[in-house]
C-alpha cells in the first residue's frame, strides 16, 4: 500500500534535510587516517645528529599561547569556567614568554603540546611557524601534526574553526615524519566528527653513520572518565616503543599524558581526583622504560619540584601535579633533567619537562 501524497512529500523533504546535514557535516570535519606522513619543514643547511654527542629535550604544553590570566569554560570540574579565549594581548605577550624560555634554554629538540592553527578562539593564528619566525636561528627543521581540525564546531562555547596540532622543532635534520592515530574516545557518531582525534607525532633525525634517532611527541586524552581510553593510548604507545626495542633503535618520547605518577593522587583535592585513575595508566610505560621524571623524584618528598601542571582552577595556588614526562631509550645515557619552574608559572597551565642526553657512541 503506498503512502499519502502528503506523507510522501514530508519523507523527502526528511530525507533531503538529512542528506545536506551529512553533507555539510563532512565538509566541516577531519578524518585523518591511522597512518599517515606528517609535513617535515628544513631550511639552508641543517647540521646532521652525530654518535655520541650531547642532545638537550624539551617537552612543553604550551596551553595555546593563552598565558595564565584565564580560567577557561573547561578548566573547572563543572565545566562552567567564565572565560572562552585570551585576548589578542594575552597572545603576543605569551609568545615573547616562550621565546624567551627557549632562547634561554637553546634545547636541541622540543616537543610542543597545543598549538593553534586556523582556531577561532586564537585569531585563526598558526602559532607553530610564528614561532619558528622568531627562532628560525635555532631551529631550522620542524615536523608537525593536527590532532583536532574542523571548520565549525557547534559548540555553545565555541561556535567557530578548531585547530590544534603538535610540533617538534629541531636543531637537527628531520629526514621525515608520520602521524599516528591514537584511540580515541567513545562517542556517538555525531559528537565523533567534531572531537579531538589525539595522535602520535613521530620524527626521524638521521644520525651520521646511520643510525636514526626517533623522536615522539604526542598529547594524550582528558575528560577520560568512565573510559579505557587512557588504557588503549598507553597500550598503542608502548607498541611503538617495544617495536623500536626490538629493532634496537634510539628514541625518545615527550608530551602531556594526562597521567599522575603513584602517590599523587592522594595529594590532590577531592574536586580534582575524578580526572585520573587511582591506580594509574602510568605504570604499564614506567615499568618498562626510563623516564623523567623518575617515579621516585614524582611520588617521593621532593616531588613538587617536579609538578608539571598548575591548574587555571582559581583554587590551585601553584603547581600541584606531574602529568608531562620524557620517556627515553636504554640505549641513550642520561646526565642531567629538571622541570624549569621558577619563571616559567605565567606562561601555561603546563611547565617545561628538560632532559639531557648522550647518544650512542659509533659502534
């Protein structure tokens, strides 16, 4: 039996409503691939890794550029904080903040969490090549990967273009670099097209001789809660790692894992504990690889000098949680780290994690 001619008419004009929304949906969103090549940027000539030699690493989540004068509409547990971006004010200032830090610090390789490209919220800037305009000098190579991209975002408090990316920036040559899809969180399909699609920066450095130093820089997921997807980050991750184990490769890993070390969870307020698991992700990669810090240097009594996060949440006075690390090769012999604290608070919610390294020698 057919339908009425009006039902008929209103099934298609539904079904045509629902073919422009697909549409329009998918020219608004990304869906990058589980493996894809990262854009690898060298300029003049760029000097070679050699064996043996000193190399200095910075991890640092740069928070955007948005310095530390807000607290963001995500950065109460209620997610109701009063501010939606920093101003353009806010932005210039932190960029000549973390200029500065990097001039003074001159690392040989830096991992750098929460960039903005394209984003509403940060004047549409691409903050990865201003900052290699004022650092070209030191660093002539730089490889990079998005992990959140999309036109428009729906989103009360955004309504506008996303951008986000990380960004290794080098003193060395990048012979190339790939990004690698991590999991990501459960959602519905809708709210899938629009969220963050966190990933794996990986840079291959050549090292005279030919050998490779692996360089991984990568951001893990928040707002987890209820999930594994911590879980099936750090199990992807340690993948990677035991494959560059087993090829007897040299590699180094830098970000914010959103992760505490054991004994800080207890440390925290009751409010701020819903975030992380109580026992912690962390383990599965500390119980295998070298880090910094260390876990006892996180979870001993000296470990505020280690806090690598201070929270926008007017309630947080001062750092009070480690949640950014290097992880290193065995095959790399460490000699001196430190999370620089002291002036760089101002900048981000995240502070600078800094490692110093021997590479192997020539075999």
């Amino acid at each position: 039996m057919s339908l009425p001619r009006p039902l008929r008419l209103l099934l298609l004009i539904a079904l045509v409503v629902a073919a422009v929304a697909i549409t329009l949906i998918y020219s608004l969103t990304w869906r990058p691939q589980p493996r894809e090549d990262a854009p690898v940027t060298c300029t003049g000539q760029v000097a070679q890794l050699q064996p043996g030699q000193a190399l200095k690493v910075m991890t640092w989540n740069l928070q955007y550029l948005a310095g530390k004068r807000h607290v963001f509409w995500y950065d109460l547990p209620g997610g109701d904080g009063p501010d939606e971006r920093p101003s353009s004010a806010d932005l210039a200032m932190t960029l000549d903040e973390v200029v500065r830090v990097l001039r003074d610090e001159q690392p040989d390789l830096v991992l750098l969490q929460e960039l903005h490209d394209g984003a509403r919220a940060t004047d549409y800037q691409d903050q990865l090549a201003l900052l290699q305009e004022r650092l070209a000098d030191l660093y002539p190579c730089s490889s990079q990967a998005f992990y959140w991209k999309a036109a428009f975002v729906p989103h009360p408090r955004i309504l506008g273009s996303v951008g986000m990316k990380l960004g290794t920036l080098s003193r060395f040559r990048i012979a190339r670099a790939e990004r690698l899809q991590l999991p990501m969180l459960e959602a519905d399909l809708l709210s899938r097209q629009f969220q963050l699609k966190r990933a794996l920066l990986v840079s291959y450095l050549p090292v005279r001789g030919g050998d490779e130093l692996v360089a991984i820089n990568t951001h893990f997921d928040a707002f987890a809660q209820g999930q594994n997807t911590m879980q099936r980050q750090v199990e992807m991750t340690d993948g990677l790692l035991q494959q560059l184990q087993r090829a007897g490769r040299s590699w180094v890993l830098g970000g914010d894992l959103n992760l505490l070390p054991p004994g800080q969870f207890e440390h925290l307020p009751e409010d701020q504990r819903g975030w992380y698991a109580a026992d912690s992700e962390l383990l599965d990669l500390a119980s295998r690889y070298p880090m910094i810090p260390s876990l006892q240097q996180a979870s001993g009594s000296q470990q505020a000098q280690w806090y690598t996060h201070f929270p926008n949440d007017p309630a947080a006075s001062g750092p009070d949680r480690t949640l950014d690390y290097l992880f290193y090769s065995p095959r790399l012999t460490p000699f001196a780290s430190q999370v620089r604290q002291h002036d760089t608070q101002a900048i981000s919610d995240h502070l600078p994690v800094i490692g110093r390294f021997f590479l192997p020698s020539q075999e």
